[in-house]
C-alpha cells in the first residue's frame, strides 16, 4: 500500500510539472524564489575528426575528396579540441519545491584542435592545428531530488539537469603541415569558420547548502555543442601564392565536463 501510494504521489508530482512548463503556471508555484548562479568548469573533448561537408564538391574543391588514405580510412583530420575552461552564468527560478529552471550563459575558451590528416603521398605525420572558441545560451530544468522523494539529506541536495539551446562556435584558420612531404608542398591554411548550432546538455551533481541563501554545486556534465567548420574560401599553401579556392569542412563536439559553480537565492 505503502508502495502504490508513493507511485501515485509520484505521479501526481509529474502531471503538475507537464502543467505547469506547458501552461505558464510557474507563477504561482508554491516555491518561486529567484536565484543566481555561477560556475567555473573544465571539458574534455570527444573525437572531433573533421571531413568534407560535400566531398564531391568541385567549384570550390572538396578539401579532402570522396577517397581514404593510407591508413584505410577516408581522407580528413583526426584529433580532438582537447581540454578547455567554461565559465557559466545563469538566472534562475524555483517553480516547485524540487524543480528549477534558468537560463544560462557559457563561454568556452583557450582551445586548441590537435590532430592529424591522412592525405597520400606526403608522410604519416601530418599534424594539424586550430584555436577555437565557442558561446552558447540555454534552457535549464533541474530536479532537486531530495525533495521529490521527501528525503532528509541534510546539507546535500543532489540534482539532475537537462538543458538546450544554441551555440555559436568559432574555430580559426586551420594549419595542416606535411614535414615528410618530399616535394615543395609542406604547408596548407584554410579560413576559419562560425557556426550556430544547437546545443544540449545532461547533467548530474550536488548542491551543498552553505548558509540560507548560498549553495555550493558540484556537476559533471555531457555536452553536444553541434557543429564546428571552416568557410569557403581560398586556402593559402607555400608553393601556391595566390592559393586556390576550397570548400568546407566540418565536425561535431562532444565533450565530458565537471564544474564547481555557486548558487545564490534571493
């Protein structure tokens, strides 16, 4: 009985959540208090390999091509962003006693993209290298999950989150160098790029309570932030002063994160 009880509080809790985001009622919630939020993070990105948007592209050329190097696998670059800094802010609200919501601002920067290409015929070492910067704003819902299932957790008040929203990311000039190459042909820069794409997170964590009106909140965290490319353009070489016209290139991030943030109420 006991059971069945707390299921149907359970879902009771949930219908008032649907209700509440669809019809605009956080209003008048029994919660409401507003608060700020601020964290500081590092990331760590996934595989990042980047390819031709269009690898039959002729007029611009297609960087890469529709063929595979070497190694087996298509022609492109391999590598990663590496590890970054996050700063995020945030302005939020209580809707419920164990529902919150904000939007957030996020800058990732101090990036590099490290990896290596496989073109033929020029060496097996063919690092490649780009800064790349990226700001995103979201949507965040977080449950509070000490109060859902009415647990007394003390100062601990452990959250999951899920959030989306857009990212405008900024990747530089792009260096490919051929050190092996036995001809004149040792280095290649391709325009930088932008793109806006859509972002989503899942988070995990804990709040800490420090005072009334302070909580310090430790996360991890998965991001897509989309896409990151280079523009068309002309892509200057060594050899070729006036360099040639080429196409776009692109790749997804994905990357872990953890974050130490405070959370204040007013």
């Amino acid at each position: 009985m006991k059971t069945t009880a707390r299921l149907e509080k359970t879902q009771r809790r949930l219908c008032s959540i649907a209700c509440a985001m669809l019809l605009g009622l956080g209003a008048t919630a029994e919660a409401s208090d507003w608060y700020l939020r601020a964290a500081l993070g590092v990331e760590q990105s996934n595989d990042a390999d980047f390819s031709d948007r269009n690898c039959a592209s002729q007029q611009p050329a297609a960087l890469f091509g529709c063929v595979r190097g070497d190694d087996g696998r298509p022609l492109g670059a391999y590598g990663d962003f590496g590890r970054y800094p996050l700063l995020e802010v945030a302005l939020g609200k209580r809707l419920l006693p164990w529902l919150r919501t904000d939007l957030s601002l996020g800058y990732r920067f101090d990036s590099d993209y490290q990896g290596n290409a496989n073109f033929l015929s020029v060496g097996t070492n063919e690092p490649v290298s780009a800064d790349f910067e990226s700001w995103s704003g979201m949507v965040n819902a977080f449950v509070d999950l000490a109060p859902l299932i009415e647990a007394d957790l003390g100062r601990f008040q452990p959250f999951v989150g899920v959030g989306a929203g857009l990212a405008y990311n900024q990747l530089g000039k792009m260096t490919y160098r051929f050190p092996q190459n036995p001809y004149r042909h040792k280095l290649s820069v391709t325009p930088g790029g932008e793109r806006t794409s859509f972002t989503y997170r899942l988070t995990a964590g804990t709040g800490i309570r420090l005072t009334d009106s302070l909580m310090l909140d430790l996360a991890v965290a998965y991001t897509d932030l989309g896409k990151v490319g280079t523009n068309a353009g002309v892509m200057a070489m060594n050899h070729i002063p006036m360099g040639i016209p080429i196409d776009e290139t692109e790749t997804d991030l994905r990357a872990f994160g953890v974050s130490v943030g405070l959370r204040y109420g007013f």
